[in-house]
C-alpha cells in the first residue's frame, strides 16, 4: 500500500505543475479509478488533496463531463467571494479609502497610510473576516494602484498668471520673428562633489556597482557645484557654467555674458534685443536688485537691449529650460557619482536628446560674495535715466534694459 502512494505521490509531484485545475482532478480520479477499492483514500493521502475533489474528479473522468470549454470550474463553482456572505463589506471599505466623500472624516485612515496591511486591519476591527489579498482585490477593482505624490498643486494661483504666460509668449513671437535670441535660464539643484549616492542606476558589470558614502556630508575640500543654464530657444542648445561659489544674480548674468561672447552672437549675428525667461525667485528674481544692475551693465557691454519676463509665482515648472535641459542632464547623469567638478561639466557636456540639443559646459571658478547692497539711490537711478523701463502690463515681471541712458539715446536722434 506505501508503495502505491509513494508512487502516485512522486508522479502528482511530476505532472502538477504543467496541468490547470480540471485537468488535475480528471488525472486524480483516473487513478484513484485504476487503484480500485480504497483508490479514493490512498491517492488523497499521497497527493495532500480532499478526497471530495478526488471522488470528483472520477466521477467527471468516468462521465466524461468538463465545466466548459477554457474552464477549469463549472460556472459558478469555486469559493464565493467575501462581500458574498459579508454584504456590508464593500460599504465599510469605500469609506475607509475615500472617507472625505464616502464617509466619516474621522476615518481611523485618515491620517494613516493607506497601505493593503493598514486597510486588512482596519477591516477587521470593524468587523470584517478579511485577507490581505481579497484587500487587493477590492482596490484593484476600484482602480487603485501604488503612487507616489504628485507635484501638481502650485499653491496659491495669481490672478494673471495665464495673462502672463501670453504677453511673454507674444514677447518670444516677436524676438524669434525678427531674429532675435530668446532664452530660458535658471540655477539647476545644487550637487554634492565627490562620491555620494546619485539617483538612478547605470550599466556595468555584475556585481560590481560603484561604491559611494554613506553618509551625504559636504567635503570641505570639494565643496558643491551650482550649475546655472541658459537655454536658447530658437537654436535648441545649451550654455551651463558650473560655479563652485556662491549662486548670486552676479554668477547669472556672468553665465548670460559668457554664453553671449562665446555662443550667442555667433548663432544670432544680427541680433540687437535679447529676451531672457526667468523664475520670479532665486539668484534672478523680479525682486533682486543686483539681478537689474549686473543686466544693465550687461546691456551697456554688449549693446543689447535686454528684455526680462518673469514667471509667476509656482510656475517655475514651466519654465523651458527645466524640460529641454535640465531633465535631460539629470537622466545623462544618473547612477553615476559626480566625482568632481570636471565630472560634472564632462558629464553635461555629454547630454544630447533625439531632438537634436547640445550643450556647452564649462568651471566657473570666480568668487561672488553675498550680501551685496544696491542702494535705492542706484535703483531709482535706473529708472529715472530710463536704462530701466518697466511694461505697462505688470512691470515688476516685466522690464527692459537698455544699452544707454534713453534721454542720450534721444539726444542722438
């Protein structure tokens, strides 16, 4: 008799992994059939399986029955599912999920993680005979799915924000439609340099990833990098200098004057107005005076008229240069540790897309001391010689800088 079940069990342990569910029983009951008397109880005990389903299945093999074509059950057969016998299930855990619209505030996940585990429990304290998976299940049904956060809300929107968008977008139609650059610039997240974690992972061979810090504390040695961009809108290329200072609106405008010098007058010979697309806030904001000073000096070297428009507030997202450069940098650069300065500049110099973008990448080493103090006198000075006019439409977002006093200007005329 062992010998029969030794020899059933190491068979079903062959065959069961390659057959469905009716094919199992129909392959249980025909040998429990050819064992004879007691063949129900001996293939049972060698297989682990109910002796019901065993007697099941010979009863379909010997009737030749099947539950349906592509079927291993007839219809309705199998476990019923658990809101089946618990019609309150579904109720009490749609106002746990979504307890702001389906149910109490006070939900006990309200201010929890709504994780399978914290929902399975929350199930049975009120009640319910529940699993993990049948938890699963009732999400998946509901369209839920494992996300992470979101950034979608920009907080407090202003009035004109989308009046804004169109005056600058007609302020770029009409540089570009004469031939003039328009550029987006912006202070990309500062780096840590050395050997720390990067975000992402690259190829290389098995077993052997790069090792880096435990711990992101900054060497003094190395410092950090801030690299701070322009990106040319009608060209599709890149400038990043890569300071190793402070980011000021003094390493900005220098970063604007070195793209200009040495990329910018060549790609757009004939050009004599420049727009400059900037975030309202950080090393050029709208509210940085030494931004309109180190532009106005900029303006007077060059002999451009500079035009500036802001971004609104919480919109810094939109701005191009975060998309066309930025992003393509951070997914050039991922996985790999930005070793050092030269790492880092190699690297951006690197990044191309399928669009065509190139980028220009190189050391900033200059000192720019923060705390610097334009004087109202210095500011209003601007203003009353017109080297700085503001736009009808929101001039603190929109304003011009000229090459000369406009008073001089006139006198030439």
């Amino acid at each position: 008799m062992a010998d029969l079940a030794d020899s059933v069990a190491r068979r079903y342990a062959v065959l069961r992994p390659h057959l469905s569910e009716f094919q199992r029983r129909l392959w249980l009951g025909a040998e429990a059939a050819e064992l004879g008397p007691g063949g129900v109880a001996i293939v049972a005990e060698a297989t682990g399986v109910a002796a019901d389903t065993v007697r099941r299945g010979r009863k379909e093999a010997e009737g030749g029955t099947a539950p349906g074509p592509g079927r291993s059950r007839r219809a309705g057969g199998g476990r019923k599912r658990a809101e089946a016998h618990d019609e309150d299930l579904v109720a009490t855990f749609e106002s746990l999920i979504d307890p702001v619209t389906r149910g109490d505030p006070m939900s006990p996940l309200r201010w929890t993680s709504k994780s399978i585990r914290s929902l399975t429990g929350a199930l049975r304290e009120k009640g319910h005979r529940v699993s993990d998976s049948v938890t699963r299940r009732l999400l998946k049904e509901r369209g839920y799915s494992l996300q992470a956060n979101a950034k979608t809300i920009e907080g407090n929107q202003h009035a004109d924000r989308d009046a804004q968008f169109a005056y600058l977008n007609d302020q770029a139609k009409d540089h570009l439609g004469t031939g003039d650059p328009v550029i987006s610039v912006d202070t990309k997240k500062k780096e840590l340099v050395g050997p720390y974690k990067n975000g992402g992972r690259e190829w290389r061979p098995s077993g052997d990833p790069q090792r880096v810090k435990v711990h992101d504390f900054v060497d003094r040695a190395l410092g950090k990098a801030n690299p701070y961009g322009v990106y040319d809108v009608g060209t599709n290329t890149g400038w990043v200098s890569v300071g190793t200072d402070h980011d000021t609106a003094a390493f900005a405008v220098n970063t604007i004057a070195t793209w200009w010098r040495n990329a910018g007058k060549t790609l757009h010979p004939k050009a004599s107005r420049l727009l400059i697309c900037a975030d309202g806030g950080g090393s050029n904001g709208y509210r940085t005076r030494q931004w309109k000073t180190e532009l106005a000096e900029l303006a007077a070297t060059t002999g451009l008229t500079i035009t500036v428009c802001h971004l609104p507030s919480g919109t810094s997202k939109w701005n191009k240069i975060e998309h066309r450069l930025f992003s393509h940098i951070s997914m050039n650069w991922r996985g790999r540790p930005l070793t050092s300065h030269e790492v880092i500049v190699e690297t951006i110099a690197a990044t191309t897309t399928s669009t065509g973008l190139t980028v220009h990448a190189e050391l900033d080493q200059n000192l720019y001391p923060i705390g610097v103090k334009i004087a109202d006198k210095d500011m209003k000075d601007l203003e009353t010689k017109r080297i700085l006019t503001r736009h009808d439409f929101h001039g603190e977002w929109n304003y011009t800088l000229h090459p000369e006093p406009r008073h001089a200007q006139a006198e030439l005329d």
